[in-house]
C-alpha cells in the first residue's frame, strides 16, 4: 500500500508540473501581439503595484462586485492558507517556531473552511444571474470533503508520528508503511486529486489583477496625455 | 494597396475550414491567453452583461465562453491530446462561434471582473480564432473585407455618396492643417446628421481643418478588427496614416468611439510604431474650444436630455467627462444620468457588429435604453456614437416609448454661434 500510495504521489506530481509547463509553453508560444499603448509614469507604476497587491490579498474586485461572495471567498481562501501552513509541519523534520505557533489558528482555520464552502455555494447559487459550472461544483465539493476528512482526522485521532514518517520518507525517498487509517487513506487521496485539479487561477490572476491596474492608469492618459 | 486578387486571396486562405485537432489559441497574446487561465468563473459579469439582460442564456455567458475555449485548448495541446486526442467535435466548436459572435464586446463584463480581465479585445481575439478555423464571422460580416476593397467602407455604398449628401455646401475644408477630421462609415452613411454636426461645429470654432477626399477616406478597419477579420488592417492603418500625415494633421479628430478606439489602441501596432499625430475624440476639442470661448452658443433650450455614454468611448478610451462638459455647457440644458453610466455604461445593443447579425437581441438591448430614457422623462436622448445612433433608431420603429434621439454635435450644431 505504501509503494502505490507513494508512486502515486510521484505520478501526481509530476503530472501538475507537466501541467505548468504546458501552460508556460502555451503562452511562450503565443503569437498575437499585446501592445502597451502608453507609457506609465514611476508613480503610476509604483500605485499599479500597491493596488494589485491589495487586490490579490483582499479581494478588492471582488468586494465591489458581492460583498457575501468576497466575504465567503476570503475566509475560504484564508482558511485554506492556514490549513495548508498546519500542514507544514508533516513536511520538517524539525517544525520551525512560526509553524508551531500557528497550529491553533490552522486548527481553527479548519473547522472554517467547510463552512466557508458552503458559503460560497449558497451565494453561487442564490444569485440572479446564477454561473456554477461542473468544474466549480467539483473543486468546492472535494475541498469540502478534504476539509470534513481532515476535521475527522483531528476527531478521531490518527497516529501522527506514522502520518510524519510516511510523508517524509516520500520527499526523502526512504519509504515508511501507511498510517493504519483508511481515513487517512481517503484524505490523502482526495489531496491528490485536488492537486492534479487545482484551478490555474490561482497562479496567475495576480498577473492578470496587475496588468488591469497597468491598464486603468493607461487609459487616464490613452486620450488625455500629450 | 496591394492588388485586390491578392488580398482577396489572403481572405480566402484564412477562411478555409481548419482540422479540428488544430491547437486553439494560436491567434491571441500570451497576455490573453493568461487572462483565459485567469479566470475564477466566479460568474459576477453575468449580471452586468447586456445580452444576458435580453436572452438569459448562459452558453453565451463571459466565463462559460472562457471555459469552452478552455476545453478547446486542452484538447488540442499537449501529448495526451496528440496521443489520444480526437480534437473537438465540430458542433461544439460552431456553437461557441455562434456565441462568440452574438456578444456585443461592450466590455461591461470585463469592467467588473473580480480578476480584472480586458475582453473588449480578449473577445475579439477568440473571434479571430474563429475565423483562422473558417467558422467565423457570422452572416453578412463575411462580407464586409470584400465590400471595404471594393468601395472603402463596409457597407459597399458608392464612394461618390461618403461625404456629398450631408457636406454643407460652402464650407470650406483646408488642403493642410494641423488639425485633421475623420468622418467614418457609419456617421457617413448610416447617421449623417452627426458627421454634418461634426462638420458645423468645426467650422464654427474657426479653426482650420483637413479632411481627405471621398475616395482616400476608407474605412478605420474597426469593423474588419471586431469581427476577426485581420487581413487588410495593416494595409488600412498604413494608407490611412500616411495620408494624414502628408495633409500635415496633428491632431486627427473623430466622432465615432469605434474609430477612436481602434485608432489610439491598435493603430499604432498596425502602423508599426507610434502615430505621426495624436487621436482625440470630437467632443474633447469641443469641450476645449467652449473652455477656450471659441464656442459660443446663440441660444438655450430648456429642455432634459439624457447622455448615453458609448462603450467604446468611456470603457474603450476613458472619455466620459468631456461629453457632459460640452452639454452642461449649453444654457439651460438639465442633464441626466442613466443609471449606468460613465465606465459601467450599459451597451445599447449595437456594439460588436452584431447588430446586423443578431438584430432581435439588438434591438431589445436598445429597447431597454429607450425605457430608461422615458421612465426618467428625458426630452431628448443623446448619443454620441453612430452605430448607437442606427441601432436606437430602428429600434424606435414599432415601439410603444419613444423619445427623441439626437447626436451630441447635431444638438450643438443647432444652439451655436456662427461664423
């Protein structure tokens, strides 16, 4: 069981970073000319800057849009950060302080997440104009599952000295047996999933938050400049 | 230009059918192709998007267009795709064309996207896949590349007609000037008592302007741009460009917003560098000249007018203040505000040139802004685009609201001082 989980591991990860490089290679290999078509001043630059980094950490487009969805969205995504930080700790052999010192709010943090999901379902689905695609229903449901199966986890006690070895010996390749837990089993399993389906989004919409910044100075001056 | 059997060649060349195992994307920037991957689907541009308003079908929704090109993409990229990949099914890829060009391209969605995406050009861009796949434009689009060769302007009207039937008779045009007026297609044909409106304004402010004659003015290519169609833009810009500059022109003014827009945003790459002259929008000269007391008005009109601002000229170019200077200026005038406007103006149906294409949607889009003229008891409706202009018209015919429509500088033309 270990071996395959472990092979597994490997597979899915070799597969989102094959999946990385084909998207960087879709992009290198574009054609189409984008053009900027006027000059941003330092200042604007540097303000372009400050408000993509607002906007990437607070949400703020999405706050003017749906003020329940940004609510939702940013507890969901803060959580998810927590949660992710908690889990740190599996992945050193000594857990560095800062780590330490965030498991309760990661602890906390879980216990929100599943909550925030539904959330965002409820807010995704009671609008006017309602937009849920089959991939939204899928990533919401199994984030849910991971978050329900993790809270489990932490309920009924897993051997977390056996969940450490196991997952360490995967990154040092010096491979330990599986925790005896199948709940264990179908967590990770559902991490791995998410993995391979992680929406693209999350890498590169800070890119795209920045250039339509770039872009709403550019046009203050597109017909108002000299 | 290049010879007409050779450009008409290109044409045809590009609109051969494609293997549908044939990578999409091929046609947009890396820039968009990002803001394809971008995209949360988080679905809040359903509620600012003005066909939504009028057909209430998702398929041709913002993200679930991104997500089928998505899904074009990935069937046609990558090894499991060249592997075991059986392309997409051909239907699949029409249906999107199809919703790809009932989109008006107002931008709207864009505008309020929680990433910040820019599909006033990211749809065009997807159309011109279309078209590289032999599966766009729509209807009499695909016309259009033929008729501009032939007659200059996309709607094949005798070059004879561009200026004759609405150019004052006696007005003076000079050979050269630094300041130089474009008058389009669509003003030139379709709405001729805005480019006439155009003319008068000028005249009255006093300072010199040039124009070109009916057969160097041609089309601006926005219309060849938004539908896809590529091939002649850079022959257009070039020729376009070239002329003005040799009229000496400094400034190059212009009334229609898809004019304006396609000059300051695309001109440039289609020219190869910046432009010898700067691009302005009629009514920010207007409102220059009324600042300056070169304008002056004869007369008020106590009346309510309401300014709907055109998509291409507020979320395109960023002109929203000068139209409202220029009315507040005129006495007596009490100007309205829709309940959309400025950078979240609502599209009155006729942007994307799928007014032609899709007239019903068109027409109903235009409907709704009708309404919201009446409902606010406006006396008069003021547009300042002439596809705007058309489209209203039309569909004013038949309607149980109405107002009246006016262009910007027709209203001005009638309250001004002249020389």
């Amino acid at each position: 069981m270990a071996i395959l989980l472990t092979v597994l591991v490997y597979c899915v990860y070799a597969a989102f970073c094959w999946r990385v490089i084909l998207h960087s290679l879709i992009w290198y290999r574009a054609t189409g000319g984008t053009r900027q078509v006027a000059a941003l001043s330092r200042l604007e630059a540097l303000r372009a800057w400050v408000e993509t980094a607002a906007d990437v950490v607070l949400f703020r487009r999405l706050f003017h849009e749906n003020g329940l969805l940004w609510i939702s969205a940013w507890i969901f995504h803060i959580s998810f950060l927590f949660v992710v930080v908690r889990h740190l700790r599996y992945f050193m052999n000594t857990v560095a302080r800062c780590i330490v010192d965030l498991q309760t709010l990661g602890l906390i943090a879980g216990y929100i997440l599943p909550a925030s999901i539904v959330s965002i379902a409820f807010v995704r689905m009671a609008g006017r104009e309602k937009y849920v695609s089959r991939f939204n229903y899928f990533v919401l449901g199994l984030v849910f599952l991971i978050g329900v199966s993790g809270i489990m986890l932490h309920v009924f006690r897993v051997d977390l000295v056996g969940v450490k070895e196991f997952v360490l010996g995967i990154f040092t390749f010096s491979f330990r047996p599986v925790p005896h837990s199948p709940l264990f089993i179908v967590h990770f399993l559902l991490v791995l999933i998410l993995v391979l389906s992680l929406p693209f989004h999350l890498f590169i919409a800070p890119v795209i938050m920045h250039e339509a910044r770039r872009r709403e100075s550019e046009l203050k001056r597109l017909l108002h400049g000299k | 230009m290049e010879s007409e059997r050779g450009q008409k060649a290109i044409i045809a060349q590009n609109r051969r059918s494609r293997d549908s195992r044939d990578a999409f994307g091929k046609t947009l920037s890396s820039l968009q192709l990002m803001e394809l991957d971008a995209c949360t689907q988080c679905g809040q541009c359903l509620r600012h998007c003005p066909v939504q308003d009028v057909t209430g079908n998702p398929s041709i929704s913002p993200p679930e267009k991104i997500r089928v090109f998505r899904e074009f993409i990935k069937a046609t990229e990558g090894l499991k795709a060249r592997l075991f990949g059986k392309g997409v099914d051909p239907r699949l890829i029409a249906d999107f064309s199809k919703a790809i060009y009932e989109c008006t391209t107002c931008g709207a969605c864009g505008q309020n996207c929680s990433v910040g995406i820019f599909t006033q050009r990211l749809w065009p861009a997807l159309r011109r896949e279309m078209v590289r796949r032999g599966l766009g434009p729509f209807g009499s689009q695909a016309e259009i590349p033929d008729h501009v060769l032939k007659t200059g302007n996309p709607y094949n009207k005798p070059v004879d007609e561009r200026f004759s039937p609405w150019f004052p008779e006696g007005m003076k045009v000079a050979e050269k000037a630094e300041i130089g007026y474009y008058a389009g297609c669509t003003g030139s044909y379709s709405a001729m008592p805005m480019v006439k409106g155009d003319v008068t304004v000028l005249d009255a402010i006093g300072d010199p302007f040039t124009m070109l004659t009916a057969e160097e003015e041609v089309c601006c290519g926005f219309p060849l741009f938004i539908t896809g169609q590529h091939d002649l833009l850079r022959d257009l810009t070039k020729r376009l460009v070239g002329a003005y500059k040799a009229k000496g022109v400094k400034t190059l003014l212009c009334s229609c917003p898809c004019c304006v827009n396609i000059m300051s945003r695309d001109w440039p790459a289609f020219y190869g560098s910046d432009l010898p002259f700067r691009i302005r929008h009629i009514t920010q000269f207007v409102a220059a000249a009324v600042r300056a007391g070169k304008l002056t008005f004869t007369e008020g009109m106590k009346e309510r007018i309401i300014y709907h601002d055109p998509c291409y000229l507020s979320r395109g170019v960023g002109v929203i203040e000068e139209p409202r200077e220029v009315l507040r200026s005129i006495p007596g005038v009490e100007v309205l505000e829709f309940e959309h406007h400025g950078l979240e103006s609502r599209c009155c149906g006729a942007g994307g040139a799928a007014r032609k294409t899709f007239e019903e949607n068109a027409s109903a889009m235009a409907r709704l802004t009708i309404d919201e003229a009446v409902d606010k008891k406006a006396d008069r409706l003021i547009l300042s685009c002439p596809a705007c202009y058309a489209t209203v018209n039309e569909a004013m015919e038949g309607y149980e609201k109405q107002v009246r429509i006016t262009d910007i500088m027709e209203l001005v033309s009638g309250v001004i001082r002249r020389r």
